[in-house]
C-alpha cells in the first residue's frame, strides 16, 4: 500500500534528506576534495569503518581512479574494541579489520564513515589505527555530519551537514549493503540517557 499524505505527515515519519542522486553527488565531490587536499591520489589509503563506511570507501577509490586513473589501496578498520561504552551496552561481534598490503606506514590515511555524530567513534577509530603503524596524516571523510560533538573531532571532507536534534535518528541506507537504494532519512526517535536510539544503520 502507497502512504499517504497522512502518513508522510504523521510524528516520527521519517523523512527523506538525501535522495540517491544525491548521495552520489555528494560523495564525487568529496572525492574531488581528497584529491585536491592530497594534490593527486599518491599515498592515500582509504579505510572504511564498518558497516557502511566500508561500502562509501570502496566507492570513493572507484571515484577516485576515475578522477586519477590511479587505483587507490581500500580498507576496513573495526573499532568494535576500541569504543568506550562496551560496558554500558551490548555492541555488535567484531568485524574483521583488512589493511591493504602497503600498510599505513608513512601513508595519508582517509577515514570513511557514514555518519559523524558524537566523534567517539572516531576516536574509537583513532585508537585502532595507532595499533596498526604510523600515518603521516589521518584525515576524516563522512556523508552525513548530524552536529551534537561531545569530543573535539572534525571531518575534513561533508557530503551533508544536517542540523539535528538528539531526539532524532539519521538512517543511511546504501546499495550494497542495505535491502534498499541509497538515502539518508531523518525521523525521531525515544532517548535513552541523552542519546537517541540507534537500530542498525541509525545514529
């Protein structure tokens, strides 16, 4: 059954912030950006952090060598470990974390998440990567930057910044990972001590 006008109005409906052209646009252009703020592709590594950030970095390296014509090495770094609540709350088991053949030694890394919320995943994030050798840069590329910082963690490369209150949830769904096509919806959503709730694909 279509949803009606009703429907679509009703609270906590979500709503649709980023179509899949758009998603599309925004991530070409962040791929420029990379590229302009590397001054070409050498020495990049993109590392994605599951789930999502690992589909939207394997999407910036094709973008990127169709920009360059050089094939940029893709990752997976998992901060399952690393976060700072795992007593507080159950997470999810571990994902294996892959690290291209080069390592990251000496290298511009290029962190890839979906959505940039709090920065402790970020942090999280940090952590891991010190574990696996010495960058000489980490930079943070996202598709969606939410707002509400609680560390001091910022992305150097926004597809969308999207004010919101910590009432709502963002939901990215990709192709590829998702049983959908790309977008990013908003809707609200309860809280638990301050923060908002956050089923799979939601921040």
């Amino acid at each position: 059954m279509l949803p009606t006008a009703d429907d679509a109005a009703a609270p906590g409906a979500p709503r649709t912030v980023m179509s899949e052209p758009d998603v599309a646009r925004a991530l070409r252009r962040i791929a420029h950006e990379i590229v302009e703020r590397n001054k070409g592709a050498d020495d990049l590594v993109l590392l994605g952090i599951p789930t999502r950030g690992v589909e939207l970095s394997r999407r910036l390296a094709a973008l990127l060598q169709e920009v360059e014509g050089v094939e940029v090495p893709v990752g997976a770094l998992d901060i399952t470990m690393f976060r700072d609540d795992l007593r507080h709350q159950p997470t999810r088991a571990p994902m294996p974390t892959r690290i291209p053949a080069g390592g990251v030694d000496d290298r511009v890394v290029v962190l890839v998440d979906d959505v940039l919320y709090s920065g402790r995943t970020i942090r999280a994030a940090l952590d891991a990567l010190a574990d696996l050798g010495r960058p000489r840069a980490v930079r943070l590329a996202v598709l969606v930057d939410r707002g509400h910082r609680e560390l001091p963690i910022r992305a150097d490369h926004v597809g969308k910044n999207l004010p919101t209150a910590h009432s709502e949830r963002v939901m990215v769904r990709l192709t590829g990972v998702d049983d959908a096509g790309d977008s990013v919806t908003i809707a609200s959503g309860e809280t638990r001590a301050g923060r908002p709730s956050t089923p799979g694909g939601a921040r």
